[in-house]
C-alpha cells in the first residue's frame, strides 16, 4: 500500500497513513477483498455547507478526498451512488489521534466498520472517509473533510439525514462530535444525522499539551496500543500550526475539557447517543482504549460490547 509514514505502536501493530497525492484507487482496489475506494469531491456549492469556523477563507479549502465502502451485499463493484430510498447509510471517521491510520479495510480501525456493518441488519453501508491528517494541515481541515463526506451522502447519493448512522472511535469519535456541533451551531440548514456512535471518543485535547498531562493519568496505559505521553504533544503542536493554543480548549477539540463550562446546552438537540468506553453508555473497567477494536482483548467483552450495540440499534430502528 502506498503511504508516507509508519508509525509503531505498543503492540506492535502498525498504522498506515496514506499520501494522497499520489494515491492509486485503481491499484488499491485490485487488493482489497471486501470493499471499494472511491474518490469524493466537495459540494458543487461550497457556500451552502462551509461557514463560520470552516470558511473557505480559514486556508483549510475542501478538497478530494478518498473513502472506502463497505457493503451488506458483498464487495461493492461501483462508487456509492444514489442509495434507494430508506436504506440507511453509516458515515464512519476513524481513529488515530488526527494524525494516523486510514480508511482502508486494513487499517486497524476497520474493525470498527466491521462491527457497525453488522450491527443492524437496516445498514446496508459503511461510508469511510479519508481525512486529511495534521501532518497536512491544522484543524479544522480535518473537519472539512467531514463535512465534505456528510455532503456527499446528502447531496450526491441523495441519503436524508435521518438515514445516516454518524460514527466514530477514539479521535474519529472527535470529529463525529464536532461535525453535528457545527450543522447545530453554524450551519444550522441541514438536518442532522439519525443517531451517533461513538467508540472510546476523544474528547479532551487540552492534556496533549503542557501542564495537564500531568493531571490525566491513563489507569490503563500499560494496556493501550497508543502511547499519548509521547504522541499527544507531537499531535497537539501539528494540529495548532498558526492557531493560538486555546484552541486545545474549545468545544472543538474539548467539548469533554476542564475548561469547557458544564452548560446544559452543550450536547443539546444531539442525536440519540451510544457510548463505548475502557445516549447509552458502556463502559468496560480495565480495558484498553478503543478496545472494540482490539482483536488481542478479551473476546468475551469484546463480543459483550458488539451485542450491546446491536441490542440499541435494534430499539432505535425499530420504526
């Protein structure tokens, strides 16, 4: 696969992230067995999805962006195109802190896609985006692309709101977060999505960097696959570049952070909400970060936390 930079990790799985600029849809999708990579551009009219904080003028400019499919049926054989009527359409962003992982179903974060994809039998898609990660820009280009996937479902593919299963772990979760704040709060035109999922959300980038990474010990970093004390600052000062640190403590980066005030309009009109973690919420004590996607971990819990969701989106969908 082609890609720019490895990154090892505690358990000695490796994150793959990809160049985009020289990327080979074509290549790549004579290797994959279950799903197609498509190629999405922005919104034919870039003034009705981008303002306020993600303003074309903020240097963070839509641009193509890859994503993957996956489908109920098998391996897609086309680009995700007009969805029938109904069909419910999940849009996941996955993890790796803004700056790692991909979209691909090698990734390890596509074992999140796996889940979600069988999760219900009313989601017959699995929309990934390729984001573009901190090494390319700072926020908020990674919520550009977001967008620009949200878009594409609602604009091109023709899927209502109500039809979409907004998803995310761990940094993915982040954005999913910031992507409903901004349609709530900026853009305030397009309808929300159906629901959220959300897998060991990142929700406090103000530790990454300075004197509060002391004061966020992780009782389960022996266990986890990230080791934030030395990735988080490196992360942190790619994603500021030119912005002024507070940004570490907005709503968008910390909606979940000690500065943040506890306003009871904070997730208001939010989605209905499932919450993994180690809406309705689960959590499993000493488990890793983002553990659903941990084939190492505990199988029992692993399975005990795919059920659960399967149990919620049951309740959910059931109309």
């Amino acid at each position: 696969m082609q890609r720019m930079e490895l990154i090892v990790v505690n358990c000695g799985h490796h994150i793959d992230v990809m160049d985009h600029a020289t990327l080979d849809l074509d290549v790549l999708n004579e290797k994959f067995k279950h799903t197609r990579m498509q190629w999405i551009t922005p919104p034919a009219r870039l003034d009705k999805w981008f303002k306020g904080v993600v303003a074309v003028a903020t240097g963070c400019s839509p641009v193509a962006i890859p994503a993957t499919q996956w489908s109920k049926s098998g391996r897609p054989t086309d680009d995700l195109g007009v969805v029938a009527p109904g069909q419910l359409v999940c849009l996941n962003l996955h993890g790796g802190g803004l700056a790692m992982g991909n979209s691909t179903e090698n990734d390890i974060t596509a074992e999140f896609s796996r889940q979600l994809l069988n999760a219900s039998p009313k989601i017959l898609y699995v929309f990934t985006p390729d984001y573009r990660k901190v090494n390319t820009g700072p926020f908020p280009m990674q919520l550009v692309d977001t967008i620009t996937a949200y878009a594409y479902l609602v604009d091109t593919c023709n899927v209502p709101p109500r039809n979409i299963i907004l998803s995310g772990d761990s940094a993915g979760g982040l954005l999913a977060l910031s992507l409903i704040r901004y349609l709530r709060d900026e853009l305030r035109t397009i309808d929300l999505p159906r629901a959220l999922v959300l897998s060991s959300p990142l929700a406090d980038v103000s530790f990454w960097l300075g004197p509060k990474m002391q004061l966020n010990p992780s009782p389960n970093q022996d266990i986890d696959f990230l080791n934030i004390k030395i990735l988080g600052p490196f992360i942190a000062n790619l994603l500021l570049r030119n912005n002024h640190i507070s940004l570490l403590d907005s709503v968008w980066l910390s909606p979940a952070g000690p500065a943040i005030p506890a306003a009871k309009d904070l997730f208001r009109d939010f989605p209905p909400m499932f919450v993994l973690s180690g809406a309705k919420y689960h959590e499993e004590q000493a488990a890793p970060h983002d553990y659903i996607l941990c084939t190492w971990f505990n199988a029992e819990k692993r399975e005990m936390a795919s059920s659960l969701m399967a149990r919620w989106f049951e309740q959910l969908l059931q109309d």
